[in-house]
C-alpha cells in the first residue's frame, strides 16, 4: 500500500485552488461539495492546495512553493507531483466509497466506480443513519464490546437481516433490535489456503478473515492474506494452538 486513504474533514476549511479552466472547475466542483471553502491566494493559510494549472513550468513552480510552505497538494494530471490524490467516489451520504489507483489511471478508478455503482444499493446512506441513531440501543442489547461488533457482522453478513448489498429502512433496524438474540457464537474455522495469492482466497475465505478477532498462521503464510484481516485482530503463530510440526500454509480462526 503506497498511500494511506482517509476522509479528512473539510467543512468551512481553506483549500487553495490555483489554476483555470476544465481542470480547476472540476475540483472546484468536488471540494465544495465537501463544504472547503476555496481560495485563489496562493499565500492563505490554508490546509489543502489544488494546482490545476495547464502549463507545466507554471504548474512545478507553484507546487514547489506551496510544499515549500508546509502544504499537502494536489496536482492535477501530475501524479508524480502529488502529495495526496482524490479518489473516484461512490456517494450513499454518510456512507462514502472511495477508489484510488495512486495517480496510475483515473480512468480505472472511473471504470471500477460504474461498476460498483450499480451494486451498492442507492439507500445505503438510510441504514447507516438508523444505525448511527440506534448506537445506544445496540450497545444496550450487546453491553460486552465483541458480542456487539459479532452481532453487527452478522446482522450485516449477505443474507443476514440487515445485508448491506439490499435495501432497507430504519423499520428494519428496529426490527433487529427487538429481538437480539445471544449474538453470534465462538467459533474456529481451519481455513484451507490453496496458495499463497491472497486473490485465490474464496469470497467466504474473504469474509471470514474480515471477521475473525484472532488469526493463527504458520510462518508461511504471507503478509497479503493476513493482511485481509481486521488490523485489531490478534496474530499468533500457529505452533502456540498446535504442537505438531505444520506443512505448508496453515491458517486458523477464531471468530
């Protein structure tokens, strides 16, 4: 991973725009829709800057002197002068998908949200609400921190009742919680690894390791797959679950 996606907080904050055209109109377009407020004095103190300039001497040096005073830019078409790209974005407010190819090609990044644009469910943004405005009530129903976050997984799981690939309303939030159940149980799962791709891993192989609170693996298996993890699941090796010598890529969760 050679950057780091965040969504940073721009409502009411300077971000200087330098430069004319289609290019600058674009930008302009997306960063006041984040709430920025725009600024063509390149000496503002701001926290972000845009350079949308078409000439290319005209656009290094005003990258140059911006980095000069400490400022996160963005050149536009010039990845290689890039301290931060804009990714292409799926918008489901307050739910936000966004895809990055790190300057590579925008065009992929644009081809990948079309597609995906068509299987997120155009009210994704309902449920998120509901269940920001249902939070106490779900951590009433699941007081223990795990058994919540297992309740949520499966609640969100494809077919669960609450799946996020389909639509729903607050009706159905509300349905949940008034019969919570135990949450999910404990359980361990021996996942057979057909390779050391992480692409090869089956769309369920996927899940489970998005789930699972720890991850027991041989010394084989590589950072890629385990890196499909949650980043707050525990990691042992295998040796300290099993005490016989393990051939190959072995890995075990808990969930």
């Amino acid at each position: 991973m050679n950057q780091l996606p965040i969504f940073v907080n721009l409502r009411e904050r300077k971000v200087i725009l330098l430069g004319q055209g289609e290019m600058a109109d674009a930008k302009k377009r997306l960063y006041e829709r984040a709430g920025a407020v725009l600024t063509d004095d390149e000496n503002a103190d701001a926290s972000l800057a845009v350079v949308a300039i078409e000439n290319d001497a005209e656009a290094k040096a005003a990258v140059a002197r911006l980095k000069k005073r400490g400022l996160l830019v963005n050149a536009v078409d010039r990845s290689s002068l890039c301290d931060y790209t804009t990714p292409a974005i799926i918008d489901r407010d307050p739910v936000l998908l966004a895809i990055g190819t790190g300057g590579a090609s925008a065009g992929l990044a644009k081809a990948l949200r079309q597609r995906l644009e068509q299987l997120i469910p155009a009210n994704l943004g309902v449920l998120a609400q509901a269940l920001r405005k249902a939070r106490d009530q779900i951590k009433q129903a699941w007081p223990d921190g795990a058994d919540r976050r297992k309740a949520i997984d499966t609640a969100l799981d494809p077919a669960g009742v609450l799946d996020v690939m389909t639509e729903h309303s607050e009706i159905d939030v509300d349905d949940w919680l008034s019969n919570p159940g135990s949450g999910r149980f404990s359980e361990v799962i021996d996942l057979e690894l057909s390779s050391d791709d992480p692409d090869d891993l089956t769309l369920r192989q996927a899940r489970w390791l998005a789930q699972a609170d720890q991850l027991f693996a041989s010394a084989d298996v590589p950072a890629a797959i385990l890196d499909r993890a949650r980043a707050d699941a525990e990691r042992f090796e295998l040796s300290l679950w099993d005490e016989q010598p393990v051939e190959g890529l072995a890995l075990r969760i808990r969930m």
